[in-house]
C-alpha cells in the first residue's frame, strides 16, 4: 500500500523540518494565521507533496481533497522567505521518494506548481462521492514544542470512511515518554551518530478489514531502502478502572480538564490523564498505550473533518469505539474516544 510509504517519508520530513526547528530560536518560519493557530514551513510542504502525489497517482481521476491550509498566508508579498523555504523543502523531499518506492518529479517542481497543488486541495467535501481529507501537520503547537503532532490522511467514500493514515513522527518507543511535557528536554535526543534511538510511527487502517497496522520509522542509516515491517496493533485489553489511562486535549480551549477530571473519578479512575497534543492520542489508544480518550469542547465548537476521520477508523480497525456523549456504548469499554460533539 503506497500511503505507508508516503506518510513513512512524510514523517521523517516533518522529524528533520521540526529538528530544524527546534534547535533554532528563530522563528521565522512559524506564521500564525488569522484565527492566531500557527502554521509552518511542514504544514505548506506536506500538503503540497501529498496533493502533488495523489494526483500524480490518481491521474484518470478527479481528486477532491479537503485539507487544513491554504495559499493565502503563504502568497503574501511578506511571506516570500516562507515561500522559498517550502519550495526547497517539497523539491528536496521528492528528491528522495524512489527511496521509498515512490514517484518523483522528473524535475523539481516550481514554485507556481506547488502552489497549485495546496489551492488544488480546496473542496468542502459532502456526503456524495469520493473525498480526501489532510491534516498535514496536525497539533502544530506540539510540533513548534518539539512534542507530539502528527500527519493525518482519510479518504472518505459517500460518507464513510474507508481508510485513515497516520503519521506520528515524535511518537516515542516507551509509552512512559508520552506523558513527559517539554519532551525535547526529557527524551532522548537523536544524535547524528546513534543508529539505534527510534521514535516514529505511522498507522494505517482500511474499513472492515478488522487490523490496524503500525509500521516504526527507522533512523539513523543514511542508505536505508524502507521495506514494510508493519505490525498489527490492538486497542488495550484492560478493563479495571484503577489500571485504566485517559487521554485528553493539553490546551484548556480545546477541553474541560475539570469536567473530564468529575468524569474519570465518577468512573473511578485512578491514574493521572495523558495530555498529549494533536491526533497523537489515537494512535495511543490504537496501540493499548491508553484506555480512553475523552474530549469536552465548549458548546459552540466545531471539529474540523481532518482532525477526526484518520484517528476514528484507526481506532475502530484495532478494536476500540467512537463515539459523541450523547450515545454512550454500555458499559465501560475498552479502546474508547468520547467526544462531546
Ligand atoms: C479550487 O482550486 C482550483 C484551482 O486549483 C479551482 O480551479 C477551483 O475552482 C477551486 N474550487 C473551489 C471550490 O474553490
Ligand atoms: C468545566 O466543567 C466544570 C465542571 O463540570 C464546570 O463547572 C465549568 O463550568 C466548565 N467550564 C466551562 C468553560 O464550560
């Protein structure tokens, strides 16, 4: 399956974007966007080249993608040092994709082209046909932190989900390290000598086939060919409260850590919540890292499609429900997301 291997590459791209990043103090290559969320030099590249690729490979098909970013922040007259930036990176990136089985260019693309291929992902999607849904740098918070984010792919057919994607390029090998903040002080750091420190995962799953699979990134080894050693992950098989985890939004505005808090202690939950950013806390449900993630955004809020759909059918193919407040599943069950929507 060549998505496994675009988002495989599409992690390790945002890894080195966020390295870079991260040991920078410049910032010149964070903007914030009108509704003062922040996006990046990784946000522009990773839509553009999963845009270039979709087409490129569905080329008797019209693509309908959905996606997070546009190109207005990005043509801005001001914006031409952030432009440049993502140009290099999208060509340097496609350089490397035969690497992974993948097609590349047959030269770099320019600048009108990548531009074109981030306004080509401006459909508003619908229940009728056949969708694409990107979040190219999903928790772009966490990933300016050097903590958890992630790179989320959906394709959506007459309204259901029919396969999810998803890129953890921080996703540390113990589950402990999940739960550190600020993980760039207390995780190992990667050296350019060690070949052995891994962190990274992508996970994929395909409607009804009942598996979920979680393919590790590989580090470190500069002739490396990826060859798929995906594994099969299963949500977790504990079902005592006091042994459960939950996992749950880090930033207030996105959840009430109070009520969440009145919830897991009705439940009887002993352990602390795992605050991890962006859609990270799927894929840690996905995996048996953690029990349940529950979410209470304020009346009024709106979940955006690309921020949901990969994480829902990667959890429901390794086992686990989701589902809205309202209609809860009896019982306490395992592998759960609950979300009030
Ligand atoms: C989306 O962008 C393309 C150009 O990339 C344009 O032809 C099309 O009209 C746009 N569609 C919408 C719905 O804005
Ligand atoms: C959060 O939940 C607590 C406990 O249920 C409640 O008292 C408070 O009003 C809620 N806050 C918001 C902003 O909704």
């Amino acid at each position: 399956m060549w998505l496994f291997e675009l988002f495989t590459w599409l992690a390790l791209l945002c890894q080195r974007v966020q390295e870079g990043l991260v040991s920078s103090t410049s910032n010149e290559h964070v903007m914030s966007k009108d509704d003062d969320s922040l996006v990046t030099v990784a946000d522009w590249s990773v839509q553009a080249i999963v845009s270039w690729m979709l087409s490129e490979s569905l080329s008797n098909q019209k693509v309908s993608i959905v996606a997070e970013e546009d190109v207005q922040t990005l043509s801005k007259s001001d914006s031409v040092g952030l432009l440049t930036a993502v140009v290099n990176t999208v060509n340097e990136c496609l350089a490397e994709a035969p690497k992974y089985g993948l097609q590349s260019p047959k030269k770099a693309l320019g600048t009108s082209q990548i531009l074109e291929a981030i306004s080509q992902c401006n459909s508003t999607g619908g229940r009728k046909g056949r969708h694409w849904v990107l979040d190219p740098v999903d928790g772009t918070l966490g990933f300016v932190r050097g903590d958890q984010y992630a790179v989320a792919l959906a394709l959506i057919e007459e309204g259901k989900i029919v396969i999810g994607v998803l890129g953890c390029p921080n996703y540390p090998r113990k589950k402990e390290w999940l739960s550190h903040h600020h993980s760039s002080q207390t995780m190992p750091k990667m050296s350019d000598t060690s070949e052995t420190w891994e962190k990274g995962c992508v996970m994929y799953a395909q409607r009804g086939s009942g598996e979920a699979w979680m393919q590790p990134l590989i580090h470190g080894n500069k002739k490396h060919t990826w060859s798929n050693s995906a594994q099969r992950v299963q949500v977790s098989s504990i079902d005592d409260p006091a042994l459960t985890t939950f996992c749950e939004p880090v930033e207030r505005a996105n959840t009430n850590h109070s009520f969440s808090a009145g919830v897991a202690h009705s439940m009887g939950f002993k352990k602390q919540p795992l605050r991890v950013h962006s859609m990270v806390k799927y894929a840690a449900i996905a995996r048996g890292d953690a029990e349940i993630f529950m979410k209470f955004a304020q009346s009024g809020y709106k979940e955006k499609i690309w921020d949901h759909a990969a994480g829902v059918i990667i959890v429901e193919e390794a086992g686990g429900v989701v589902t809205d407040v309202w209609r809860p599943p009896p019982g306490l069950l395992k592998g759960f997301v609950l979300r009030r929507s």
